[in-house]
C-alpha cells in the first residue's frame, strides 16, 4: 500500500497471490490496538478502495479482501461490529487463530466472518456470494 494512505505497518501485507480473482490483505490483530483506531482504518480503506488512487495502482474494479486474524470470538465480534458502524460491509473478513489452527482447512471449511453477515464464510468464497 502507499505510504500515504496510512494502511500499511507490521501488521499488515498484500498476498501475493491471486485465489480466485480475489486479492487479500491480511491483518494479523494482537488486540493491542484499540477499536477506535482499527475504525479509523477502516475509514482509510475505504477511501482508498473508494479512491481513483485504488483503481490506477491495481487494475482492480473491486476491492481486496481485508482478512483479520485475531485472538478471540469477543475481539473478532468487535472488531466486526466496528467495522460494520464505519460503512465495511463484505471487503472485511475476520477470523481468530485458534479457527485457523489446521493450515489444511483454511481453504476448506467456513471460518471467516464477513462485515454485513451472520454466518461464516470460506476463503475465497463461493461465487454465490455477490459483494
């Protein structure tokens, strides 16, 4: 991500893999940062996905996937209620470690929570989905 932005920092990075058509960022949450500065980068995200800055740099009609993993069902819901409250709808998926613990299923089963759902989703997920 550009420098200016302010979406970049250790916790987060651009795959650098395309599965299925869907490009990702993935977040790796401590839960050290508190919930009003993950909504001001929720904002920021949004902007820029938003931005014509977005669509030069990558090409991209629609969003990456934001994918945050963090360390538990309170935080994960948290986060997700503050991301819905900030306007993030299906680009903000979330997850915790312990749902990720078998690198085998990460692909196979629904363990991510969209921003804007209920149910867990799969990674990429099914093109039923529309978003």
């Amino acid at each position: 991500m550009p420098e200016d932005t302010g979406l970049g920092g250790r916790g987060g990075s651009i795959l650098d893999r395309c599965l299925g058509q869907v490009l990702a960022v993935a977040y790796t949450d401590r839960a050290t940062v508190p919930l009003g500065r993950w909504q001001e980068k929720v904002e920021r995200y949004l902007w820029y996905f938003r931005s014509p800055v977005f669509a030069d740099r990558y090409k991209a009609s629609k969003p990456f996937r934001v994918l945050t993993v963090t360390t538990s069902a309170e935080r994960l819901a948290n986060m997700k209620r503050v991301t819905e409250e900030a306007g993030g709808q299906t680009w903000f998926w979330f997850s915790t470690y312990a749902a990720l613990g078998d690198p085998d299923d990460v692909l196979r089963r629904p363990m991510w929570f969209m921003a804007g759902r209920a149910e867990p989703v799969e990674f990429p997920y099914p093109r039923h989905i529309h978003t």
